[in-house]
C-alpha cells in the first residue's frame, strides 16, 4: 500500500463541492481537510501497491471539477498505526 497526501488549490467558490466529490467519489481517499495557506484541502489517499501515483494523481484528483492545482506528497513510513481505537468491549 502506498500513501499519499494530496495538497489542493480549488478555483474560488468550489472548495465544498471538490470536498464532497473527493469524499464521496474517490474510494481510495482516507480523509479530507479544508487548509489554510495557498492550498484549501489536504486529502489523504490510500493507494493500491500496483497503483501508479503520477497517473492516479493525474487522471482521478486532478479531474475533479474545481480542481485548479495540486502538490503531492508521498508518504515513506508510516510511525502510527492507522486502525481504530476500541474500547474493551470492541467498541
């Protein structure tokens, strides 16, 4: 698994609805966070191992309407362990 935070600049106006279609429609995201700064989401993707990022980046993020720009980071390693938190009664 390979993954990736994807910085977004939205065109003015279209910062909820690019939230929405990415949460809704990109079954490989794992969460989606409006930013402050010179990009207004941060999206956190999950990527299969036979997955090519350049063209998942290209063709799956960077087509979502009101997507004006992006800058992509790769994650190397991960130092948390990324499953839920449950309670003693599995919770």
């Amino acid at each position: 698994m390979k993954t990736v935070f994807v910085m977004i600049k939205c065109e003015l106006g279209k910062t909820y609805n690019v939230a929405a279609t990415i949460a809704d429609d990109i079954p490989e995201v794992r969460s989606v966070y409006s930013t402050s700064g010179n990009y207004d989401l941060l999206a956190q993707f999950q990527l299969g191992s036979d997955q090519e990022i350049g063209r998942f980046i290209a063709n799956t993020v960077q087509t979502v309407a009101g997507v004006k720009d992006t800058y992509t980071i790769i994650g190397l390693n991960a130092f948390t362990d990324d499953t839920p938190a449950t309670g003693p009664d599995g919770i």
